[in-house]
C-alpha cells in the first residue's frame, strides 16, 4: 500500500503522453507510491484508433460493448468530449478516460460525457481545471486521476464506487460531499487541498520544504457510511481525507446520521465527538415553523452547501399560504435556489386568511365561497380570554353563517381553561385545542369526525364520544387524565397513541371498532380489556405499558422515577369475544417481538368457547398463547322476566361455576330463584361448571295485594243568611280568635274587590262584605270580636260610604281607604298597599269579569303573591300595570284566562318584563282547574263556591289562601268533571262548600260529577 512520503514533496515531471500512449517520466512518488507503472497495454490487432477534436480514442472491434476510450489529447484549454464516436465504420460510446490521456494538457474546463463510466489513473493530472463534474454512471476513479489541478468545486456521480489514491490531491477543494454509492477512498484520496495561491507558487519545494499553509478542505459530507478502506487504512491511522501524518486542522467530517455508529461507538474509525482526529457532526437540520396553519413539513437534513429541497405548498382551511421566509418576522423570502446550510435552519411559513372571512370578539371564522352551505369553520382565535363560548353564527360579507367546524390548529396553545363548543358543529380538525388546561369539554353530538390530535396535552377528566362520530384520530386524547371512556358503536378505528398516558382504569370498546392503532391504550392503569368480534387489526403495543396511577404521576413528575421493570402491570386480563385479529395472530412470536397487548407478566388472554373447539388453530396454543396464558370462557345472561333492575351478563371461564346474583327485588313481586328455562321448572345448580353459552332466568311470584281504603273527604258547608252573614261565617272559620286586619269590601258589586282576598290573606285577615250604605249588625260584631288593630277598605265611596267608613273608625285606631280612578287603578293600589316593594310573580286577569280573577285569587293568596287586572281587550298592557310591575320586580308573570278575556297584545307587551304563561280553559271551570293545578302539587283541604256569583268566592278565596288550600269554582249543582277528577287525585281530607244550598246544591256536597 501507498506509505512513501509522496506527498511531501511535488512531482517534479509529469507522465506524459507520446502519440497516444502513456510512458513513464519522472514521477518516483506516483509509480512507488500507488505500486502502479502507469503503462497502457500494447494495442491488439483489432484496435482501431480516431482523432477528434484533438482527442485520440482507442476501441476493440471485436468488444463492441466495451466502448471507446479517449487515450491522448492535442487542443485547446478548454474540451468536451463526446458521447460516442465512430471507428472504422462502427458506433462506440465512450466509455473510459485512458491512464493520463489529458494529463498536462494546459485544460482549463473540461465536460465529461454521460456515456462515461471509469476514469483511469492520471487521466487529468497536472491541468488547471477549476471545477468539475463526475457524470452519474461513473463508477471508477482512477490514482492520482485529477492530482494537481486547481479544482475549487467538484461533484460526483451517484454512481461512483472506488476512488483512487491521491486522485483529487493537490488542489482547492474547499469541501466534499461523498455519495452513499461509494465504498473505497484510496490514501489521500483528498489529501494537500491547499489555496490556489501557494499551488501557483513558482517553485514549491525552494524555499518551502516540508513547511505547508492550511488546507483549504474543511469539510467532507457522507450522504451514507463511510467507504470501508476509509474506516481503518493499513498499520496507520491514515485516512484517505489529509494524512495523519501532518493531520489537516479543523477538518470537520459530516455524516449522515449519527445513528449509523452510535450502536458501536468504540468500532475502528468511529468514536464521538472526534473521528479518527477529524471532528465528526451529523448534516445540519432544517425544520420549517407552520406558524399554526397547515400539515407538519418534515425536517431535512442537508449536506453542507447542499440545497435546501423546497416543500410542496402546504394548504390549511380558511388560510392562503404567502410562501416561506427567513425569519420570523415574515421579512425575507426565503431563496430555495440559493439558500444552503452549515448549520440548523429555521424556515417559516406565511399566511393570510382567505378572502372571505371575518374577525369578531378574537375568533378568525372562513367560508368557503364555493360551498355556501357548508357553514364556517372558525380557524383560529387572536384574544386572550382562557374561557371561551364559541360563537353559533358568524357575519361574513353581511350574511349570516352557522359555525359548523374547528379548522386546524384553530386554539392550539391558548392556555384554555374552558371552552364551549356550539351544538352544531360537525368537525373537529387536528391540533383544533391542543395543548391547552381544558379540564372538561362536551363534544357536540353531532360531531362526525375527530382530527388528529385535536385534544392533545389538555388535562380532560372526562370525555363523552358522540355516537356520530366514525372515527379517532392519532392521538386524540394523547396526554390528558381520563379515567374512563365508552367508545360508541359508530366507532370504526382507533388512531394510534389515541389515549395514550391518560388515567384509564376502564374502557368499554363499541360493537363496530375494526382497527386499534399503535400504543392506542398504552401508559394507562387497565385492569382488564374485552375486545369486540369486530376487531380485525391491533397495532403493536396497543394496551402495553399499563401501570399503578402513582407510576403515571412518576412518569409526569419525573421526580424518584422508578423503572417500568419495578413497576407489576395493572392489566392482567384481555378476553377476545371472537376469534383474535389477523394482524395480532399473524405477528412474529419471536421472544424480541413487541406483542399487540404489551408485553406484561402474567397477563392472561380469553377467547369465547366457540374458538376454544380448535385449539390448534394459529395463534392459538394451550395452555399459552403468543406467551400469554390462554383461557377459554363463556357468557352467562340472565333475563329478568320484566322484574327488578337489569342484571349484567358475565363471562366465565370455561369449566367452572358461576356464583349466583344478589337476589333482585321488584315493587309488588317476590323473587322465587333462578331457573334454567323459561318455564320456571327447573332451579338452575351454580354449583356445576359452565361448558356453554348459557341464559338463567328470574323467577317471580306476584304480592297479594291490599286495596286502599276508598276516598271519603269530609264535607262541608260554610254559609250563612246572605252573603254578608256568609263572609262572617268564613271568617269565624279561619280565625277563632283576633286578627291584625280586617279587609272591607262591598259586596254588591266585584269591581273594586276582585283584588282584595289575596291582599288580605298577604297582611293575615279576613274578608268581609258590607253594602255600600251600611254595615251590617253581624259584620260589625265580627270587627268587634277580631280585635284588629287596623281596617282597609277596598274602593270609592260608590262601593263602600263615608258612612261605613265612619262606623269602621268606631272599630279599629287605624282605618285606611284604598281606592284608584277605576277599577284596574284600585287594583294596583291594593297590590302596593300589601306586597310592599318586591315579588317574584303574579297573577293577571281581565277586570271586565270576575270568574278568572276569583279562580286565582286563592292560588295567589296561598303563594303569597298578588292578582293585577287590566282590560283585556287592550291592544297593550297600561304604563302603570307596566311600572308596577317593573317596580315589583317580578318576572314571572301568568296570564288567567284565554285571548278573549285578555288578549294576545297584552302578553307580547309584557315579554320585556319577564317569563309570561298564560293558563287558559274551555270555560271558567276549565280555567279554575288548570289554575289550581299548575300551582298546587298536594292538598289536605280544598274549597267549593258557584261560579255564576262572585260574592261567595270573593270571601273564600281569602280563607282558602289563608289555609293554603285551592278554590275552585263549580255548577250550582255538579262539579266539573277536570275538577272533579283533580280532587280525586289530590285525595283531600276535607271538602268546603262556600254558600247555602241556594248556591250549591246538596249533589255537590255528595261530591255529585257533572
């Protein structure tokens, strides 16, 4: 091997060519030093020889395929040599550049031929070319082929194998970058590249000696391994890049990738950092930040002064791609036919959002103008609110488009604590929240499709998968602290990672799953798994690496970590409920394999009976399979007959007993045990081994059953001589003693009253009834017994006199008339003299009639809130109903009576206020009932008074209320069937009729039905 000091010292004479034919001169170095005399054979017979161009070419007639080889050169500086030629008549390709056919030829340029494929020894040697290209189908290259010229830039051919000593020696090589085709580099094979300057010193070895400037080669690219005559060359550790014997300072050698050697760092020629003396580094890195938009493009690794291979134009919803740029400011273009690298690069991607769009409240939302139906995506979100409410509809160009998408990457990295997605929503695309704080999130369940990584890196507790949904994405819920969760039948597959490092201790997989990806369960707490008979495909690891909760809080901590092989895997049982997937059957059994379900100890597998027949089917061994122990088990149902709560099916393992359920109870039923059929015949034994699928069933025997005893109220009467005696009469009846107020009102007309009796039931007294002229002797004696310390009068001296008035004051210290311009206005004034300043609801009916008013007065009074009238013919509530009611606060208003009694206006004006319900009937009995029934849910006691008259209910309304109790006006002579089969259903204990027989008829104290 080459081992002279050749390098040391220049050749002081060329080889030189004579006629074609190479003869030795001078060059002691090159003859000793490669072990090769650089002689051409003697020309056989069948050589034929051309000249063209000044390049003589040698071919063999009887090798046709061979080619042609140029083996001399007379011309110009500057050469091309063709592809083919023609000798004696005969086409050849030129295949080969002949051992020193252009050495010392004075060339400048020269441009080698596609055709070529081997370039012999000192076939340029000593020339001044100043950059070359090696065509790709060059396969050799000879010693000392290029020695001593002044190249400065040099590409070779992908096909290049075998480069001969010193073959690009003595130039100006600045860096090389070595195709993964070639397998041998020769000694020095790029040794002493030196500036162009000290190669034209006129005398290099006067004056100089053994004394060298730097090299000019600093850098050498592998795009694959290194050639093997370079890893280790002879005794030394020569290398075919500058000898080690004056070792080339800073040279750094680049690799491919690192991984190649790192497996053997101490291997000949290769440790880390340095390589043999030179300074080893893996291509530089280029990534590219998609700054939010669009698909990941993958990094490349790039040779020095290698060109950056430009991406494809990455696309992304509701965004136009501007082009990638330098910086990240977006400044400078990025120049793919100039741009290259020494070290890593970040190039960035631009965007605007389409034309159509729109920003509102920090949401960017896009349509797509070609489909107008498709709703808006929002894409992207420029506020800084962590708890959002997505908007349901978004205004682009002044119309108006539901929000049925999240685009791409639309909220990842916000720092999300919360968000609300609208319903409507359909789609939600990769990255669309993740790396967020979301703790909890509620997917619309009309969502079809799930991206990629749309909720990575949050912290969701919890998660509900719409039963819409087809597929998950990779990674959906990568990283996050589920605990549990359904996967819905309209599941087909499962991405990989999909809920990897979660929480998961369960997991129910719907009917219809077919492909689970890689690591789709891996890192979680799973203590058993049932796989559906849809499952075709489980990827590598899928339920792998399922660990104790506090190992997963290791692995996020990263503090005191203990190793997964200290850590026992909580996942001991997977049972197959059909045969086990193609691709989990058909991998490699091989002890490195990494098996579908992880590699835990102890894990047992069970399959269903009906695989179990054929044990020897593949994949299936017993007692263990794919090394894990195999089981086979059944599933016992039990049908419950159409008693008690539902009761699981289980799964058993083949040939032994199952333990009998809880005994199940059921309302009216006694259970009388399990039986093997539907007859009931038979006990089933749980005592026997389970051998097949097996369905037991309730027995039960149903409760003799007591009747309740039949619905007998008492009933009452409260009446007295007229209607004045009457409203005594229900006052003695509902206070036996004093009360603090006494309301007046007349009993002649119902005007100005009907308001009164939930007024009185709200300050604690009773009602009483005098004509407008007089007080009645028995009305005035029932004042003096009561004890009130105040009286209001209800209305204007048309309904109730100074007269009366003046004998009231006779009565009580305080005696207060309450009266307005008119009925409706002494209602309001009522109101405001007994509800004070707030009430959260009323009552509101037509004052042009009695029935609805009366109907809500009790159920007012008992409720503690008020009763307004207004004119219900009115095209609008009045102003002062309004304010009142403003000033009230109520809001909740309830509306008695149909659009004839008050009308459709008057309810659409009152909307601003508050909630408003209108409770109507066929007729005012109908309305009674449905009043009382929307506000009382039970009763003990109900009251009974003539809907053809109001006097008697005006006054029983305020006993009723002041009881808690519902009045409900009914015939003379029936009660209505609705009420009537309200109180049935109510049960109260007692029944009062208000009024003698005159108004209600004994058939109605005998609960008698219309």
């Amino acid at each position: 091997m080459f081992e002279t000091s050749f390098t040391q010292v220049r050749p002081q004479a060329p080889i030189r060519r004579v006629a074609g034919r190479v003869t030795a001169a001078v060059t002691v170095a090159l003859l000793l030093g490669t072990g090769q005399l650089v002689l051409a054979a003697p020309a056989s017979a069948a050589t034929g020889t051309v000249v063209i161009d000044g390049i003589t070419f040698e071919a063999d007639s009887e090798s046709v395929a061979a080619g042609a080889a140029a083996v001399g050169y007379a011309g110009p500086a500057s050469v091309t040599i063709p592809a083919s030629v023609t000798i004696d008549g005969q086409d050849y390709a030129v295949t080969t550049i002949g051992e020193g056919a252009f050495a010392d030829a004075g060339l400048t340029a020269v441009t080698l031929p596609a055709s070529l494929t081997a370039i012999g020894a000192g076939a340029f040697q000593t020339n001044r070319l100043t950059a070359l290209t090696i065509p790709n189908a060059v396969t050799e290259i000879g010693a000392s082929a290029f020695f001593t010229n002044r190249l400065s830039t040099l590409s070779l051919g992908s096909s290049v194998t075998h480069i001969g000593v010193s073959a690009f020696a003595w130039n100006s090589l600045r860096d090389v970058i070595i195709p993964a085709s070639v397998t041998s580099i020769e000694g020095n094979g790029f040794g002493e590249n030196f500036s162009a300057d000290y190669l034209d010193y006129p005398d290099l070895v006067a004056g100089i000696g053994t004394s060298f400037p730097p090299q000019s080669l600093t850098r050498a690219s592998f795009l694959g391994l290194p050639p093997t005559t370079f890893v280790g060359y002879g005794g030394y550790d020569t290398l075919s890049l500058p000898r080690e014997e004056r070792p080339s300072l800073g040279i750094n050698v680049w690799i491919k990738h690192y991984s190649h050697f790192t497996d053997a760092p101490g291997s000949p020629g290769f440790t880390k950092p340095k390589w043999s003396d030179y300074i080893a580094e893996e291509f530089p890195t280029v990534s590219f930040e998609m700054n939010g938009h669009g698909a990941q493009v993958p990094e490349q690794n790039i040779a020095p002064q290698q060109l950056v291979t430009e991406p494809p134009v990455p696309t992304a919803d509701g965004w136009n791609f501007t082009g990638w740029f330098d910086d990240a400011e977006l400044l400078v273009p990025a120049n793919f036919s100039n741009d290259s690298t020494i070290n890593p690069t970040i190039f960035h991607a631009g965007w605007r959002p389409v034309t159509e769009s729109s920003v509102l409240d920090g949401f960017i939302s896009v349509i797509d103008p070609n489909d107008l139906t498709a709703g808006a995506s929002v894409i992207g979100y420029r506020g800084s609110a962590l708890d959002l409410a997505i908007p349901a509809t978004v205004t682009i160009n002044g119309t108006s488009f539901p929000v049925t998408a999240i685009g791409d990457f639309a909220f990842f990295l916000k720092g999300l604590t919360a968000v609300t997605i609208p319903a409507q929503v359909t789609v939600i695309k990769q990255y669309a929240f993740a790396d967020n704080q979301l703790t909890s999130i509620t997917i619309p369940t009309g969502v079809t499709s799930i991206g990629d990584l749309a909720f990575y890196f949050n912290r969701l507790s919890v998660v509900s998968i719409p039963d819409g949904v087809t597929s998950i994405g990779e990674g959906v819920f990568y990283y996050n602290r589920l605990t549990s969760v359904t996967i819905p039948d309209s599941v087909t597959s499962i991405g990989g990672s999909a809920f990897t490092l979660n929480r998961l201790t369960s997991v129910s997989l719907g009917n219809s799953v077919t492909a689970i990806g890689d690591y789709a369960f891996s890192h979680n707490s799973l203590v058993e798994v049932t796989i559906p008979a849809s499952v075709i495909t489980i990827g590598d690891n899928a339920f792998g690496d399922n660990f104790d909760i506090d190992y997963l809080d290791y692995i996020e901590d990263g503090d005191n970590q203990p190793t997964a092989s200290d850590t026992p895997s909580t996942l001991t049982l997977v049972r197959f409920l059909g045969a086990p997937p193609t691709e989990f059957v058909a991998a490699p059994a091989t002890d490195d394999s990494s098996p579908s379900l992880g590699s835990e100890l102890g894990l047992t597998v069970r399959f269903p009976i009906e695989f179990s027949d054929t044990p020897e089917t593949p994949g299936y061994t017993s007692p263990t399979w794919r090394g894990y122990m195999a089981a086979a088990f059944a599933t016992v149902s039990f049908v419950m007959g159409g008693h008690g709560a539902p009761i699981a099916a289980r799964m058993v393992d083949y040939g032994t007993p199952t333990t009998a359920p809880a005994a199940p109870t059921a309302s009216g039923f006694t259970f009388t045990g399990w039986f093997t059929a539907a007859n009931l015949k038979t006990p089933f034994n749980f005592g026997a081994p389970i051998t097949a699928t097996t369905t037991v069933y309730a027995g039960w025997k149903a409760n003799a059953v007591t009747p309740p005893a039949p619905w007998k109220p008492t009933m009452k009467r409260i009446s007295g001589t007229d209607r004045y005696a009457t409203s005594v009469a229900l006052s003695k009846a509902g206070f036996a003693k004093t009360a603090p107020v006494v309301y007046i009102a007349t009993g002649t007309n119902y005007p100005d009253a009907l308001g009164a009796a939930p007024a009185a039931t709200k300050e604690g007294g009773p009602l009483l009834l005098t004509p407008p002229a007089a007080l009645p002797a028995v009305v005035k004696t029932e004042i003096s017994r009561l004890k009130p310390g105040k009286i209001i009068v209800v209305g204007g001296t048309a309904a109730v006199s100074d007269t009366v008035l003046a004998e009231l004051k006779q009565l009580a210290p305080t005696v207060k008339r309450v009266a307005g311009s008119d009925r409706f206005d002494t209602a309001r004034q009522v109101v405001t003299q007994a509800f004070g300043s707030s009430v959260a609801s009323a009552y509101l009916a037509t004052g042009l009639n009695y029935p609805d008013a009366l109907s809500a007065s009790a159920a007012a009074g008992a409720n503690g809130i008020p009763v307004l009238l207004v004119n219900g013919g009115a095209t609008s509530a009045d102003t002062a109903t309004k304010t009142l009611l403003t000033k009230l606060n109520v809001k909740n208003v309830t509306v008695v009576g149909g659009k004839a009694a008050v009308s459709n206006e008057i309810v659409s004006s009152l909307k601003s206020i508050g909630k408003v319900t209108r409770i109507s009937g066929t007729d005012r009995f109908d309305t009674s009932q449905k009043v009382n029934k929307a506000a009382f849910t039970t009763i003990k006691s109900a009251y009974l008074a003539t809907g053809f008259q109001f006097p008697d209910a005006l006054a029983g309304a305020a006993l009723a209320g002041a009881k808690g109790a519902p009045l409900y006006v009914v015939q003379p002579t029936c009660i209505p069937a609705g009420i009537h089969t309200d109180l049935t259903s109510f049960t109260p204990t007692t029944i009062t009729l208000i009024g003698g027989t005159s108004a209600l008829s004994d058939t109605v104290l005998k609960r008698g039905r219309c």
